[in-house]
C-alpha cells in the first residue's frame, strides 16, 4: 500500500502532541521578531503512529534478514545494548554539567578509551570523531598536527587503490594531496610500490588492512618500515577490524594512528545511515595532538581537560556520540578478550565458506585465503549481458539485502561479500543457495534478472532523473 | 556466546568446505611472530544481568533531567519527548537499516528523511536540506567551507564571537590544515553581534551569526542580511535551539543563503552531548554545493513514485579527493526521529510549545532578577538569557548542586568580560515550582 | 517469505540466553526426582529476534490499519501507556508483599475502581475479573451470591437473543438455565417479551446496551423494573461501554452489575486475544458480594481486606491484570471527565457516518439512530453467490481489517461495524471507499472476492480440515 | 485530544451526511431523562507529561525487584528476563492485534501460538495445549471442571491442601454455584500431600496435587498416579514454578491426565500478580474436553501451510450455554512471550538455569539454618522450602523491611499449624552477598 506524504494527511486543528501545562503568565515576544508559525503538517497521535509504522515495513533492517555487505560489518545490534543506552542517567543529561556530576559518564569514556587502546595495540585514544569518515580526518588532523610540531609541513599522502573513498577526501580536508598507488598482483600493496613514491614531502600513508579485497596486508610492517624511515606516518583505516581483533594488533604493525567504526566492529546499529562513532587510537608520540576535551583519572574520579598545548583542536561540538559510545561500551563489556578473538575467527570462517561455495559460480580475481570478505566478479556472466547490479538487484527478491557492489574500484564488477560472524551456518547456506539460483537464472531467465527486484514495494527506480532534475521536498 | 551461533559441528563442516585444518589455520597469511600471543587484556566479560547492574550503577552516577533541574540549555537543551517517538524510532527496521543505498528494499527511510528534508525547509524558510549532518558545530563548519569554495580567491570568513564557543573551536581545527581564517566579529553592548565591525573587513567570503545566539539573545538577521549583501559575502545563520522557530521570524525570510542547525530539540535526548542532529539547508542555488546525502523524489520502472538517494556525484564515495566533503554516514536515525518529532508537534504544536519555553523563561529570568540578580543585556531572547549574579553567588551554586539543581553556566571562561555572568536556560520541563524553588534559594543565600 | 519452525532452525549446544554466573556451590537434586533436559529449540540470539520480527510482519494490527469490529472497539493503543506499565516500580512488585510496601499499587487500584464506579454510577467495583467473560461470571457470581443470600436461590436468567456468546456461558457456570427471549421488530427488547417471562424463580436479566445492533435499548428503565419487582437483578454486558461515558450512567437506567473490557473501552490492547481485563461495578446492595480481597483506604493509607463475610470468594490468583489495570488508569487520567464524554460523542458520529454512507450499497436492516457500531447484511450481495465472507476476505486486500462477521446471530450474513473514535474522516473515507469497490466487485468479478485475500501471507486457509484432523504441535 | 482526530470542519462535514443537527442529536433515542447532567466527577486530565510524573511517583512506592530483595515466591518469581523479550513482545503487530480470527493476517501470532503449544507439552510431557488462560489458579480449576464433566456422576474432587490457598479459593469460587465439592487432602509430616488420606475418600472425579507443592516440596507423583487410577479418577498436577522442568522429572512422564500451571516465570514481569499466565495441557484423548483457544496448523487453497484457530466449536461463541466454558480472549500476548522465552533459553539454558535456582535455595536454606532457623520438613524442594523461624524473627523481619529486604512469607495463616514457619524463595537473581547479607541480618539479631 502507498502511505501518503505527511502533509498529504494534515488537517487544520489537529495536534498529536500533548502540549504541556503552562503554569506562568504569558510573556509577549516583541512583534517585530515574532513570525507566522511554521507549516508543519498537523496530524492525531494515531495518523503518526501508523505513518511510520508502515514506513517501517518498507525498510529492511538487520532483524529482516542476512545483509552481507562488503567492508560495512552488519553484524547483529544486540538489544541489551538498546536498553543501556536508554537509562534515564545518560539520556538526560548535560554535556556541560560539572565533571563532579558525571562521573558515570566520564569513567565510561575513560574505560572504552583504554579498551580500544588495548585492542589496537596503542597508547591512546579519542572518543569525539562522530562517524568513520570524521575519524579519518582526526586521523588526518593528527598527523598534520604532528608534521607541523615537527617545523615542516608535507603536501602529500600515499593511497592505494583499493582505499575507500572517504581516505582521499578525508586527506584533501588537511590539504594533503594523494599520489595513488596499485596494489600488486596478489591484491597486496608491495614495499616495492611504496618505496617508490614515498619522500620527505610525504606525510605517510593510508592503509586498509585487512583490505577492500578481504587480504591481510603481508608486507604491511616492511611497509610501515619505508614511510618511517622518510618521516612519515602510517594511517591505518579500522573499517576491516572485524577480521582481526584478538589475533594481531595494528600498532604491532606499525600502523601510527587508526580509526574504528563502532557501528561495523562493535555491534552499534547503522541506523539507516548513521548516528555512527569513529574513535581513533594513536601510538604514544601522537597522543599529545588528540582533540580536547580529553577525560583524565585523578585520584579523586574523573575529569575533563579542556586545553592541551599541542592539540589540533576540538571536531565535535561535545563528547563525541556518547548514544553510541555507550552501545560499543556495553558490547565489549559483554563479549570479553575471548568473546572478541571468537568474533574475528567466526567473521573469517564465515567469509572463506562463502568464498569455497561460490568459486565455481562467479569468478574470484584474487583467489587467496582472505579475511573477513571476499571480492567476486560478474565477468563469468558478461556473456548474457547480466550485470553485477542485476544480480544484487535479484538477490533481494530472496529476501537478501544485496553485497556491497562495484567497488573496491580496483575489481571491474566487484561483488564483496561480508557475511560477519553472527550469521549462522544455515542463513548462510541459503545465501550461498541463493546466490547460486540467481546465477542458473543469469543464464536461463536473464529477463528476470534486468526487471528485479520484483518483491519490494517499488521496482527499479530511476536514479537518473531523480539527478538530472532533483525534487527534494514536498 | 548468545551472539555467536557456531556450533561445533557447524565449524567442522565449514572448515571442511574451506579445507582448513583448524581455526587458526584461518589466519595463515598473517606472519606468526605479529600474531597476539595470549588475550587482550581486557575485563572479564559480563552476563546480561551483570551489564544490566554495571550500567545502571554508572547512570545513577549522573545528574540527569528529569530527576534533577538543569537551568543550562547552551547548545543541549531538556524537552519533553512524546512516547511514540523512542517506540518508533526504535523499531529495528528503521534503527538495524544500512544506508539506502539499495533504495528498492529502504523506501521507509528514504521517505522519511524526504521528510525531514521538507519539513526542515519549512520551518527555516529555506528550499533545500541535506538528509542531516553531525551536529550544529559541523554544519556550520561546512556551511563556512561552501562559502569558501564558492569564493574561489578568499580565504577568510567572518563569524560572530556570539556563536557557541565549542562551534568556533570546530571552524578553527577545520580551517588550519586548509589555511582559512576566521575573523571573529566583536559583541556589542546589547549582547549581540557588533555588527558594524564587519564593515572594517575585506575580502570576507561569508558572514556568520548564530541567532538565537549564544547568550540567548535574538541577533538583527535583517542587518546581517544588508552587511553580507555589502561584502558580497554569503549570509549564514546557525542555531542551537530549533524550537525557537515556532515563535521567530525564520532565517529564510532575512534571505540567508545557507542556515545550519541544532535538532536535537526536536525529540532527541541529550544523552551527554550526542548524538545531535546537524541541520544543513540553504536557498536553491547550493544544491550542488551542499556536502552529504539528499533524498530526492523519482519514478520505478512502473511509474510508482519512490525516494532515492541523488546528487551522490558530489560525494566522497564517487569524487574521492574531489568530493565537496568527507562526510560519508550522518545522523541519520536522528533525523527521522526529528521528523517524527516535527509531525507529532505540528503548526499548532510547535506555536504553542515555542511560547511556553518563552513564558518560562521570562518567567525565571523575572524571578531571578528579583532574587538579586541584575540584567546583563537588554536585549529579546528566547529561552535562555546571560544575567550577572549577586555576591556570593559561587557558593550558593555549588550548594544547590548537592540538592540536583545545577543553575546556570558561567560565562567567564568563555567571555572574561563577563564575569559574574551566567547563563540560565528555562523550557516547558520546568514548573513555576521549580523556578520559584531556585529564586528562593538564592535570595536566602 | 516462510519463517521455519522454531525446532527446524535448532542446532545442538546454541543458546540465546545469557546463562547467569552460579557463585555458590551446586547442590545435587537427589536423583530419582531428575528429568532429562526438556528438548526446547536451541538457537542463538539473532535467531530468535529474527523469527520474531519476521512473524511479527505477518501480522495486522491497529497500527497497520483500521480494525473496524463490531463490539470489539479496537480505538488506539496509546504509546504512553505502555510506558507507564513498564515502570520498574510497577513490574518488579510481588503481589503477595504487605500492604506498606505496595501503595502505588494499592492507591492506584482504589482510584481506578472510583473512576469506574463513577462512570457506571455505581457503588463499588472489582478490578479482578482477567477478562470480559470472566467479568460476566464475576457478575453471574455476585447475583448467584445476592439471591442465596435472600435465602431462595433462582434457576433461570434471561438472555436476549442479540447476546454476545459467552453472556449464556457465564450463566450456564452458575447453573442457571437460559431463558431466551427476542428483540421487538426494531432491535430493541420491549418490556412486554420480559414480563412475559420474568418469574420469581428467574435471578434476573442480562442485557447489552448499547445491544449488538448498536442499538440504544430504549426500554431499559422500564424493562428494569419489571425484572427488579419479581426480585430480580440486572445484569448489564458493558463491552459496549464506549458509546455511552459521560452520556448516560447505567446505574441510571436501573442496571445493578456490569462489566467493563478494559481493553476494548479504556485503550488497552488486545495483545492478539488478551490479557484483557473485566472489572465490575454494582449497586451499593451488591458490593457485599464483591470478590476478595478488596482495597481500603484508611487515614494510615490503603491495605487489603482479605475476608469480608458475604464475599463469593476469590476468582483470579491475585490482584486482577495489574498491567492491564494500569494502562487503564493512565487512560482515564489521560482523558478526564470531558475526553471520555467525547470518546463516546466522536466514536457514535463514526458510526453513524459509516450507515449513513454505506446504507446504499448493503443491505441496513435496522434503519435507526445507531450508536457506536452498525449492522448491515449480505442480502444485497447474495443473489450474485458472494457472502458476508467473501467481502470481508477481499477487504483485506484493501488494507482493512474485516468487520465482524456472522454476529449478531439475529441477522442473517451480519456485518458488524464499529470504526470507534479514534479513526478519523479521512481513514472512514477510504474505508467507505473500500467497501464500495468490494461491492462493485461482487457484482462484476465475484471470482475476485471468492478467492479473496490475495494479498496476505497465505490465501484462504482450509479451517474445516483443521478441525477435523487437528494438528496442535510440532 | 491527541487520540480524537476530529477537527471542527470534519465534524460539520459529518454531521451533514449524517442528517444530525448537531452532536447532541445523536443520542437522540436515549430518553432525556437519563442523559447525564453536566460532567462525570473525575480527576482532570492530565497532560503527557504530568502523567509521567503521577505514574513516576506511585511507582516509588513500591517495594520492587531489582531495587529490593524480595526472598518470596509463592506464586510469583522474580527471574531476569532477556532485553530482547519487551522488545519483540512490544512490537506493535503482535501488541495491538485482535484474537486471530481472521488467519489470514494473523500468521505471526498463530505460528507463535502453535509453537507455545508445542513448547509448552515438551516441557511437561504432555500432548495438547491450550492457546493459555488466565493464570494457574482459574486454569487448574477448568481442568477440575473437565474431570466433573467427563465423570457426569460424580460431584468430587480430591484436591491436596498444599495446592496454593489462592487456587484452592478459586476452585470453591467456581463450585459453589455448580454444587460441587472439593475435598481437601492433608499434610504428611513431610511437607507432602498425606496421599493415604485419599483411599478413604469415595466418588471422587479427580485428585489433584500441585508439585512443587506449595511449601516447595516435591511431590510423590507416581503415587499420585497409582492413587488416582485406583479410584478411577483424574491425575491432575499443577505448578507455580515453571522453571522446575529444567530439572525435575516432568508430570507427563508419570502419567498425568490434565496439567494446570502458571506462566509468569517464563518471561513474564510480576507486575503485581498479573497478568500471569495460565497453562492447561492434556493428554490427547481430553484434546475436545480443553476449554479456551487451540491453534491448528493447515493448508490454504493453494497448499501452502498455515494456522488456524481451530476446534472452536467447544468454545462459547458457537456453544453459547452448551460451551465447556466462558472463556473467550485469553492471556495471548503472555503465551506469545512465554514461546519467546523458551526459544531464547533452550534446552541448555533451561537446564542449568534451572539448576541455579536449585543451587540457589540450597545455599540460602544452608545459610538460614546457619543463622538460626529449623528444618520444617525433609523433603527435596526446587527453589523455595519452609523453615522454621527463631526467636523475635517477626521483629526482625519488620526491621528488614525498612532496609527494603522481604524475608520470607509467614505460612501461620495458611497453616494455622505453622505457627512461625516461613517460606523462602532464591533464585538466580539473587547473589552470594545478598543470601549472606540476609543471614548476616538474622544471626545479629
């Protein structure tokens, strides 16, 4: 059934808000500033109740079924979690209420800190970016601020191409240029590669690891070694830590300062596009440039710092998403060190069973033992003229939300699949089933491939004009 | 673990199919000697039942609305929200959902935030908003980069020293690495921005107040508009506190080309500062310009109406270094609770709402003023309001803090000038007891 | 898509639970009394959350849609109540702990009786009955009490034939024969059909008001009376309560005992078939009888009585659906005096809306002033082969629930409408506009309709083989 | 109002249709001189927000678990119940449903039903179950009932006096009028019921034990058996505690023709004794005797499976006086969460649950005894036993009220007998400390 536009409902009079008892005189605002009140559409309690039900049921969420999208870890949102968050303690408070009247809060900032310090292998670590995409650029500002210290500020940063697209616009914010580099052959960046580019004009580099491809970046310390010995610095972007927590710690690998995204690794639902958290952890010698405020244990509790003299300064007009921080707190309070090895285990057991299912129905380019997903093609289907898109666009109609499509860019076609650890053998048997019907239909019904989906409540929609002559509001 | 479903037989099987011997044998290509050898050191894990006492005792460890009376709004404000709104907004398929890109199988997120988009518009008297950002701070920080981009030679913006203070510090660190500047224009005597400072500046891409601004107090956005126009400059405007547009001119109707925002009035708890809602709008003509997602209306191949996401070639994902900005996911969730925050309220809700939190705090302010306090700024305000307090009054807040009542902010560290200063925030949670209750303990002493 | 059975999906040594810590010492159960382990479904967390979600979907409810039922008033579900029955405080409270230690809950169930009383204009209420039904014997109970107590017990009670089912149920449980009689040519009883029966040996009468027909049963003071001077009681079925508060109270009308549905009249929800609750209110000569325990306010506050001398006893474990009660209470407080009266007033301008819109298009038998439900028939429809069933199964595609159907019995192929208050104009519009193209439809596509629904989950399900060979577990 | 949708200009449109000339008019055929004149005497409605207030407020009046100790079972336990139970239940496509008469929408609450009663018979070794009743007491009562109407000449039933006092005053509740009599079978000295008593009862329909009875022993149920059958009567058991089939030897596996039990303990919050959850299973042969609601599984037209309420014709909306019983809706939604609870513990985590519970009362017995109290009988338990208490215990027991602990229910005025016998109840949400906390308490006196 099609729900109406909201406004398409209103009513002149109604109201589904109970407004509240005023219980002190009338105060005039002067007219000069006073103006019309707003438009907003006016609907009973029930009318927006069953909108957004029903706008629910168009959705499709993590509880709806398998979403194994490439590098975006949609792992089960436990519900425990939901219910931490929503203690009364938290969600009403202040940020800027005093540090005595917080300690609840604080302590939880300050222990998460450690704890993400811990599984990274570094010294320290920032709470406040608000998404992946901020953390790289704390990431970024980090390392400019640490070039600067230094008395020479450099102009470009190494990526490789099978970076995601924030890295590059994440290092332009900091006005670092990016020289691309290509991956070897076995889908793995070589020093050899790095060497190359790497100079004392460049900041250093930013590195996926596990990367876009599901491999572990082998020559990652030689690498990290490379940039080092120029003065450089190595960014390591967290995206892929599903793969390896418990099993090696980036700092091990000489990875300088790494952003996590809490709603892939630690279970914070994605929201249909965020609320996120992007925290970032930093070896020792750039710990002193993190944003302010920075939370301290002192013999008498917790506190915030609000200066520290090299600092790059503050990204978020608090403490970071505290709603969400909470979530990754409660997660790994309730999975332990062992709990998180075993989730990495599982991610990579789960993405190589997949990747040994599927080998003979799609083509694999790099055919190694990979991480926590794995990278197919369509060129086996380019015959019947069936595309990457067609076949994720069909997989839904099996009640799949599609994989992560066309990209690492590097792979023409790319089909990456991340299935994460919390799907179970079976849901991920009737994945691979699936996945294998719509390939036999591929070559049988290639028809039904380029008009799916055929479930959902809308068929393809067209993107393109929605582009070319954008509609943005009712 | 309840969250891990692998059974013993299920691993076997899977590691058959695979042809690894063992788990381990999983993490082959890994070089032995950077394998962890033995546990992170982290705390034992916790049953449910011992989270559930473990974060229970850590919340009651906080001063919170409502159990305690926070007169401190400055950019995070206390409201009522309607119960319909967490039931909502808490329905998996909205809060386990992915970014729609896949927009077949996501239509109720899309339209929704199409309507957000539309009903953010509205109420600012803007033409076009993004699908939100991260918070207010943000949004103004890339309203500001806009201006820049579009000013090609300048490299300098002028913002007012009354914009929220954690705002300017968020300009600041975004600005360094790119070399911008920002000039920060000067408070007049009434508590709003001095306007006729700008007129000494050159080459200045954007003008930039916030309004109501950080001293509660409402700026002259007709005069900001003619200074912009002067400089040729692009006007923006920021806000803290959304629900003071159901009583205000908006700042589309000064002809402000680009408004960001705070929505975390609008149905969002203040959980400890965040997550907030960025709002981002602005006229017509920046619809290219805008960094972040935008929902857009189309057609499916069978003429049925539908949302997608669009204009995405602006974005990282597609420009790489070339995109307008990094920002990848925002706030998402937050925006339609927002939406459903806005449907609830409505034209006649938020009316009404608007001009109880000006009753209230008019009302505190007169209490106030009466238990000794004297007027800082004679100036309109909303809800919130900078008052110099009587002798002694530290003291009396540190007291009161010990029976849940935390009255006030202090303006010094913030504005030296203003010592003495602080800032007290009233809205429709508050009761002519509770105000009362705060003035009398103050005039006691 | 088909949700597997919960043991389809099980695998051996899963578990969703998170098992407690044991921080004493296991003490052995002597063996003889040891089972084996129940052979419940082992499944992970995200298992079970996924197979509820996904049954969830499958299901319609007020949420989804308007659910217009005859004498079922499905009206809103108010989200705040659901807060108030969550409270802490209130669900962690054991009913059996002393009275000093409940007073919210004690305060709270004195109130809501006070309030029902006064909405009846009666003397006292029992909030124990867990259901309407149960309230009916609750009711059947104080008369059966009433009438032993006058030292002469009765065998007979007249039941109308416009009855809901279980009024004879609930008499039969107290050994009294039924007496039918028949409403008079306009749906309504006449005084004349219960003289003709009533008789000293008759406990009394039970009466619908408004009736199933949605009729206001006109006579009722009058017919009262005649029951009242052979020494009967009269006992009034309150499920039809919505369309009379603050109108008229049927303590008023010479009523002695009715029932209320709380979660038909006082918004609590239905829950897919309970818990409900059914309290009673009597007239002052009545409350004696009243089930154990009851509540009494003191100057020391409210205690339990836990024996009182003419008492039928006790009929629920403890204290009646205590979350249902308060959802209730938070309803009535909620609304006040006013809003109820205007509940009434909206939930009768619906209804007669509906009649008056669609008396074209379905056969009326009752041409009169309705209350808050109307009652056509398939007459219209049945020389095309369509029935009552068919229309309300192709309702469904239209994304309505069905009316009631086939209720009352007086009227042949009924269809029972209440829209209630909460539904605005506009959803009745469409709901009009529903019926209206399903009666089309009869006319010129009844295959349509006798294959109807054919948009849910499953198509017309086989009821007569399920009865006959029944299959009740896995 | 937020629930009435109506605006002015709906009501006018209306009210034309309707040929009404204003509101009032539509009760026209009610006579004058009953309408109402002016308002109900009621509270005035309170707003969102001082509701939130009000309920706040009484709710901290109570004593309630997880704030409180409350050492007590008797009907009602306090187990911790997984997050994601209020959850699903909460959902609004189960919460607000109607009774599933209409299958074809309803598929979600009758798939969860029948896999209630799946659940539900494996746990007890049982073959059929209801869809629920109201609670144990009404349903153990029902399954009297079917006893008296499947033995039509015979008036009696033989019911232990350690079945809960509650159940027991239900039971006569709903003999009285029928004329039945239940005859009550006495104590042994071991805490069980005295089952040679029953030899010497004559035309009895039924006997009927509850077990864990209601001191918490467990009851001889073989023997149960051997008694009832010589008599040619009805085994039939009840429970309070469900969790005690995670490790006790379940009542279908003696032989048990009917089993009452209550619910509460599979996921259900105490919530002040309601709503519970009523149980009724049987063996299969009584499957057209069950009172209440059954679903069936079945095909549609097209032959795909699907469920059905079914057997209906036992039920009071088609039998009308000749039905088997009154009841109409149920306790669904509890049964539905009851089968989202056993889904989540599973076998596994029944059995060691349950076994916690046991290891639980163990210590606390061990504890108690250590501190001062006395066996009252030798007899195994599950998670609750009786003791008696020493000297000046009901002093005591009031001073630990005020430290919000709850120690024990006096038995004396159940069992006059029992003359300061207490009954205690641990579970797993009861810590080490606070077992030794309590016993600590008793020891200083």
């Amino acid at each position: 059934f099609k729900e109406a536009l909201l406004w398409e409902k209103s009513r002149e009079g109604r109201c589904a808000f109970s407004i509240p008892t005023n219980d002190v005189p009338t105060a005039q605002l002067d007219p000069e500033f006073v103006g019309d009140a707003p438009e907003l559409p006016q609907l009973g309690e029930f009318d927006v109740v069953r909108h957004y039900t029903r706008l629910s049921q168009w959705n499709f969420g993590l509880d709806s079924g398998m979403y194994p999208l490439g590098s975006c870890t949609m792992k089960y949102n436990p519900k425990t979690n939901e219910v931490q968050a929503a203690r009364p303690g938290f969600t009403g408070a202040h940020p800027m209420i005093d540090d005595e009247l917080s300690q609840g809060a604080l302590a939880l900032l300050y222990n998460l800190e450690q704890y993400l310090a811990e599984i990274t292998g570094m010294a320290a670590t920032t709470l406040q970016p608000a998404a992946g995409a901020h953390g790289e650029l704390a990431g970024m500002l980090v390392i400019h601020a640490y070039h600067e210290k230094q008395g020479h500020q450099r102009s470009k940063i190494i990526i490789p191409d099978t970076a995601h697209g924030t890295n590059p616009a994440s290092a332009t914010l900091c006005g670092y240029e990016s020289v691309n580099i290509q991956s070897g052959p076995d889908g793995i960046l070589t020093p050899e590669a790095v060497a190359a580019v790497m100079d004392e004009e460049t900041a250093g580099i930013m590195i996926t690891n596990p990367n876009t491809l599901g491999l572990f970046e082998e020559n990652l310390r030689e690498i990290a070694d490379i940039v080092h010995d120029k003065g450089g610095l190595v960014y390591g972007d967290g995206a892929n830590m599903n793969a390896v927590m418990g099993i090696v710690k980036p700092g091990d690998l000489g990875i300088d300062v790494i952003h996590f995204n809490l709603h892939k690794t630690f279970s914070t639902p994605h929201g249909g596009g965020g609320p996120g958290a992007g925290p970032i952890s930093v070896v020792k010698k750039l710990e002193p440039f993190l944003p302010v405020p920075r939370v301290e244990k002192t013999d008498d509790g917790y506190r915030l710092v609000h200066t520290t003299p090299d600092s790059f300064g503050r990204m978020l007009t608090f403490h970071g998403h505290f709603g969400v921080l909470i979530r990754a707190y409660a997660y790994i309070r309730s999975m332990g060190a062992a709990g998180l090895t075993d989730v990495s285990k599982f991610a990579v057991l789960n993405a190589n069973y997949i990747k040994a299912s599927l080998k003979d129905d799609l083509d694999l380019p790099y055919d190694r033992p990979c991480m926590h997903e794995c990278v197919f093609t369509d060129k086996k289907q380019v015959n019947t003229g069936i595309t990457t898109l067609d076949m994720a666009k069909r997989i839904m109609d099996y009640g799949f939300h599609p994989p992560t499509i066309y990209f690492p860019l590097v792979v023409h076609g790319a089909i990456m699949i991340e299935p994460t650890e919390t799907e179970s053998k079976e849901t991920i048997d009737q994945f691979i089933d699936a996945f294998k019907a719509v390939v036999k239909e591929a070559k049988e019904t290639p028809e039904l491939l380029k008009k799916a989906p055929h479930r959902p409540k809308v068929s393809r929609l067209d993107e393109v004009t929605a582009a070319r002559k954008p509609v943005l509001r009712g | 673990m309840r969250y891990l479903p692998h059974t013993p037989q299920d691993i076997a099987e899977m590691l058959e199919r695979t042809g690894h011997a063992s788990m381990d044998d999983l993490f082959e290509t890994i070089p032995e000697k950077f394998r962890i050898n033995g546990e992170m050191d982290l705390p034992q894990p916790l049953t449910e039942w011992e989270l559930n006492a473990h974060m229970e005792a850590l919340s009651q460890e906080m001063c919170a609305f409502p159990k305690n009376k926070i007169f401190l709004g400055a950019g995070s404000y206390p409201h009522y929200i309607p119960s319909l709104i967490p039931y909502l907004a808490g329905r998996s398929e909205f809060a386990t959902a992915y970014t729609p890109y896949q927009p077949e199988i996501s239509q109720g997120t899309l339209q929704g935030i199409y309507e957000f988009q539309t009903m953010i518009t509205e109420l600012l008297g803007t033409e076009v908003s993004t699908a939100s950002h991260y918070d207010c701070g943000t949004a103004l920080t890339e309203a500001l980069l806009i201006a820049l981009r579009k000013k090609k030679k300048l490299n300098k913006v002028a913002v007012s020293s009354l914009v929220h203070p954690h705002h300017r510090q968020i300009i600041n660190t975004y600005f360094a690495p790119a070399g911008f500047e920002m000039v920060e224009i000067p408070m007049a005597a009434d508590g709003t921005t001095d306007l006729d400072a700008v007129a000494a500046m050159d080459d200045i891409a954007a003008v930039a107040v916030q309004s109501p601004n950080f001293l509660g107090c409402i700026e002259n956005l007709g005069r900001v508009k003619e200074i912009a126009d002067s400089k040729k400059a692009l006007f923006i405007t920021s806000f803290t506190e959304g629900l003071a547009w159901g009583l205000l001119k908006n700042p589309g109707s000064f002809g402000a080309d680009i408004v960001a925002g705070e929505g975390q009035s609008f149905g969002i708890s203040q959980s400890f500062g965040g997550p907030g809602l960025g709002i981002l709008t602005a006229r017509k003509k920046f619809v290219r310009d805008l960094p972040g997602r935008l929902v857009g209306r189309t057609k499916d191949t069978k003429g049925e109406e539908g949302f997608v996401l669009t204009l995405s070639t602006r974005e990282q994902h597609i420009r790489r270094e070339k995109a307008s900005s990094n920002i990848c996911s925002n706030n998402g969730l937050n925006a339609l609770t927002a939406a459903m925050y806005l449907a609830t309220v409505g034209k006649k809700g938020m009316r009404e709402l608007a001009q109880i939190n000006h009753d209230k705090a008019v009302f505190l302010r007169d209490q106030l003023l009466d238990a000794g306090f004297e007027p800082a700024f004679d100036r309109p305000f909303f809800n919130e309001f900078a008052l110099k307090a009587p002798k002694g009054y530290g003291v009396k807040r540190q007291e009161l803090k010990k029976k849940g009542i935390l009255a006030g902010l202090s303006l010094e560290c913030y504005y030296p000038d203003l010592k003495n200063h602080y800032l007290f925030c009233a809205t429709e949670v508050f009761s002519r007891q509770d105000m009362e209750n705060l003035a009398k303990e103050v005039k006691n002493g």
